[in-house]
C-alpha cells in the first residue's frame, strides 16, 4: 500500500484528471460516499436515526464532509452541521450555523452520536484558526462529559495534524476513526500524530484500478508479502523453511531471546538456533525445546576466536538476529565486531543476513566507524535511544526519528532501518 506525501498525492490527483478525466468534484463525490460508507460500517451497518453532527470547513476537505452528510442523510441518519465561517448546508431540512455560533454547536453535541471532523485537510500546515480550535475544544469537552460520548470520525486526517511530519496542533482532537482517502499519508504513521489517528482505513476516491501511483514509500500489508513468500511443496522439512540463529541473552535479560527465536518459529523458520552462553542452554531448553543450541566459547578466549566458533557451529543460517538480551559486558561488543567481520569475509550467497537489534546496537554505536563494520544490507531496529547513540548522542524528538542523514559514502555499508 502506497504512502504519499501531500505534494504526491497532489500529484496523483492532478494526473487523474489529466489522463482519466477525473475533474476534483468527481474526485469528491467518490470520497465523500467512502467516508459515509466507513463510517455506516464503523455503525454495524445502518445509520438510520443516528445523530451525525459534521463540522465543514472552507477546503476540499468540507467538500468531502458535505458530500458524506448527503449520503448519510439519505441512508437515514439526522444531520446537523457547524460550517466554519458561515455558509450553510442542508441535510434532512437541518441548516448548520455560522462558525461563530458556538453556542448553537454546543448544543448540537448534547445528543451527538458521532461527530464527523472535516474541518482541514491534508493541504493545511499552519496552526488551527481560534474559531476552530474552540469548537474542537467542545467536541473533546462532550466526549469527556458523557458515558455514552460521541465517536469522531476523521475525513483524511485529525484537523490539525500535518500530513508530511505527524506535528499536530494544541486543538487536534483524537480520532476513533480516521477515513484517509486514496492512500495513507506519511503524517498517519509518525508520532505524535499517529497517536490521534484512532483506527485507519482508506477510502476510495475513484482512481482507475490500471492508474499506476509510481515508486515510493510502501506500506507492509499481507497482500504485499505474501507474494514474496515461498511455497512449501508436500515433500519440504524443516530444512528447507530457513535457518535462523538469534545470538542474544544473559543472566540480565533472560526473556528476550527466547521471545525472539520463538518468533522466527512462529513466522515459518524451520531451523532455529539459540547462540547463548552455556549456562543459559538448560533454562532456554525448558522454553523451547524445538531450538538447536549453539554454545558461546568462553569470554577468556580471543573474540575472533569465539565468533570463528560461532560460525562454524551455524553453516546455511540465512538470517542472524544479535542482541535480544545480550549483556552489556565490554566484551560483547569486541565478539560484535568479530562477528560482523567474519559475515563479511563470507560468499555474499552463503552470509547470513543481519537483523542488529537492542543491546547490539548500543554495542554498535561504541565502535569507531561503526557503519563500515555491518555487512552490506544489515537491517538496524533502533528505538530512539538507540537511534540517537547511534548519531553520536544527537537528540531524537517527537517519540520518533524525524530525520536520518548519512553520508552518501557510508549509506553503501548498510541496508535497513526500521524504527
């Protein structure tokens, strides 16, 4: 699934029009029936006699409100509007207020089943105008006055949330459901925005099945794994569904591991290996008795010799998941970098891939020129604190990584990083 920033999604829409005739009242017509049928489903199917109170603001996205009220009232639900800055609309013989009737929006609240935000869109960065964010402010003040409080439904996005950095304003209200239309917007997925969205789906805005949205961010769903999934013929075994090894644990942090390779048993891997130090193997056994054991040479013994230890003791692993739970000795990170150079001196068809995780990357950012030690394509999983050891201690805000910068020479010496 496509993840579009608001200059490609305006792209998109530009050439649905130019090369399908889609015209932006088309455009709105079929998004503003999705986001009624969301929300008719979100209601178990009818919304016959449901109070819908739709805040319209002055952009396509009212638009879309407005063609959502349309539908809705003619499915049987009771409309009420609160149309910013005056103008009307009618629904079910109902005429919204002006924006400045607060008032008049307060007591449509009273008895709200769902309030319906299309307000801003995805096209809006500056902070909320007062009027708005007063009459967000009742919305969130009746849900926090009733038991029975009105459910909130996004049109693209929670006004006031950017759709490029997930900044939101002071205003923004939480959405139980947000209708994004046509594809996600990077702003959806990024904190502290993404904890507003409430539940995603995405509505259709009618772009032809054949229209190709071009190359970019995508979003894992089943439907784009599963094609890259392997079969499993009737005469396979478990040594044809992969091999990993998760090298991790200590006295410490005795879970971790275990819950990692019991994961990759859970994910379809055939062949797990527990790479841990001896007197660790009777406590794993108990959990995971389906694992093969790969003990850790003693620390006393050089780390290149340990790590050559290792390697021999896991030919034909594919994937090599280090630190779940791996201490945080000195001495761990001098094992790293061994085993990081001996997977690199491998046949680029025999290495194993690297999944470097939690304790390893703290490791990791205590190595000089670290980058250049990971073997090509290494996957990192850093948490924020993890990520900013990992730039030399510069901050990381927002609850997630708002920028990642690495020098074009080094990029080529590493593959992934999912945060």
């Amino acid at each position: 699934m496509r993840v579009v920033t608001v200059t490609e999604m305006r792209e998109i829409e530009q050439r649905a029009e130019a090369e399908h005739g889609l015209t932006s009242e088309t455009l709105m017509e079929h998004a503003g029936r999705s986001v009624a049928a969301a929300l008719r489903a979100a209601a178990g199917g009818s919304v016959t006699d449901l109070h819908v109170v739709v805040l319209v603001g002055p952009g396509n996205n009212g638009g879309d409100g407005r063609v959502a009220a349309k539908y809705l009232a003619q499915w049987g639900a009771r409309i009420s509007a609160y149309v910013w800055r005056g103008g009307t609309i009618e629904s079910n013989g109902v005429i919204g207020p002006a924006g400045e009737d607060l008032a008049a929006l307060a007591t449509l609240l009273g008895d709200a089943d769902v309030v319906l935000d299309a307000l801003l869109g995805t096209g809006h960065t500056r902070p909320l105008a007062p009027e708005m964010r007063r009459a967000l402010s009742l919305v969130a003040a009746e849900r926090a006055r009733r038991r029975n409080a009105p459910i909130v439904v996004a049109v693209d996005l929670p006004s006031g949330l950017n759709a490029d950095t997930g900044a939101v304003d002071e205003g923004t209200i939480a959405a139980d459901l947000t209708v994004t239309l046509a594809c996600p917007k990077v702003g959806l997925f990024l904190f502290p925005g993404a904890g507003l969205v409430g539940e995603l789906e995405v509505g259709d805005i009618g772009l032809p099945s054949e229209m190709s949205l071009g190359a970019g961010l995508e979003m894992l769903t089943s439907d784009l794994l599963r094609p890259t999934w392997p079969r499993r013929g009737l005469d396979s075994n478990k040594g044809t569904f992969g091999h990993v090894v998760v090298l991790g644990g200590s006295a410490y942090y005795v879970g971790a591991a275990y819950l990692a390779a019991a994961a990759s048993g859970r994910a379809g891997a055939g062949l797990i290996v527990l790479a841990v130090e001896p007197s660790a193997i009777p406590t794993y056994a108990a959990m995971l008795p389906e694992a093969i054991y790969a003990p850790l040479a003693a620390s006393t013994l050089p780390a290149e010799d340990r790590a050559s230890q290792l390697m021999q003791a896991i030919p034909g692993a594919r994937a090599m998941v280090i630190g779940p739970g791996l201490s945080p000795a000195p001495e761990v990170a001098e094992l790293l970098a061994a085993v990081f150079a001996a997977v690199r001196a491998m046949p680029a068809a025999a290495a194993p891939r690297l999944i470097v995780d939690a304790s390893a990357l703290s490791h990791l950012a205590k190595l000089p020129d670290w980058w250049q030690r990971l073997p090509a394509g290494s996957v990192l999983t850093p948490h924020p604190g993890e990520m900013s050891r990992l730039l030399g201690g510069a901050p990381v805000s927002g609850g997630g990584v708002d920028r990642l910068v690495v020098a074009r020479e080094t990029a080529a010496h590493w593959g992934h990083v999912i945060v």
